[in-house]
C-alpha cells in the first residue's frame, strides 16, 4: 500500500501503465528477463529462447520505441539491454511474489479466463 507520503503522480501512473501494457505478453516478460544478466544479440535472444527471430525483432522494436530496452549497433549486429533500472525493478518484484505464492506465504491463484 502507498502511504499518504508517497502518493503516485498521475504522469508516473500514466507511464508506468503504458511500460506495463508493454510487458503484458509473455514472450515480452522471457525477452527482459533474458537481458537482465547483459546485452544480447537479436540472434542469442531467438536462440536461446527457442523464439522466431522476426517475432524477436517485432517485441525488441516495441519495446525500445516505449523506453523498454536500448540498443548499441557493431556493425551490422545489434546488442539489446534494458533501457533502465526500472525494468529490472519490476523482474525483482514478480520473483519476489513468485517466491511468496510458491512458499505458501500468499495464498493467491491466477485465474484463466475461458475463451
């Protein structure tokens, strides 16, 4: 909860939603966790993450037109990393309630819609 203290600006809501809307596709979540230990070529992320290498480019693109990850290019290869802290942040946070729900210390289910 936020104390009286600490209330969140409008713009930062505004902002963290579109970075959050942004993270909503799990192949978007396995891309930034990947990136956390360094800088990746589009190629390492396809590779090891067993993904086409299109759709890699596709997320890498949206991501880094929303501030997400950054890149450096060497040539003809790009290297990706994620853009700030606050990316990695947010990685910390959903390990850390993993933890708590796979303890037992929360007890809380994810529910999946019926389509």
């Amino acid at each position: 909860m936020v104390s009286n203290q600490t209330k969140i600006s409008p713009e930062f809501i505004q902002n963290a939603a579109r970075v959050l809307k942004t993270l909503g596709h799990p192949d978007r979540i396995k891309i930034v966790e990947f990136l956390e230990d360094g800088e990746k070529t589009v190629g390492q992320i396809h590779r090891d993450l067993n993904m086409h290498q299109p759709i890699v480019s596709q997320h890498l693109k949206v991501m880094h037109d929303r501030d997400i990850v950054t890149f450096r290019q060497e040539g003809t290869r790009y290297f990706y990393s994620l853009a700030n802290n606050f990316i990695t942040k947010i990685l910390n946070c959903m390990s850390e309630v993993q933890a708590k729900l796979d303890s037992g210390e929360w007890d809380f289910e994810f529910s999946i819609p019926n389509n």
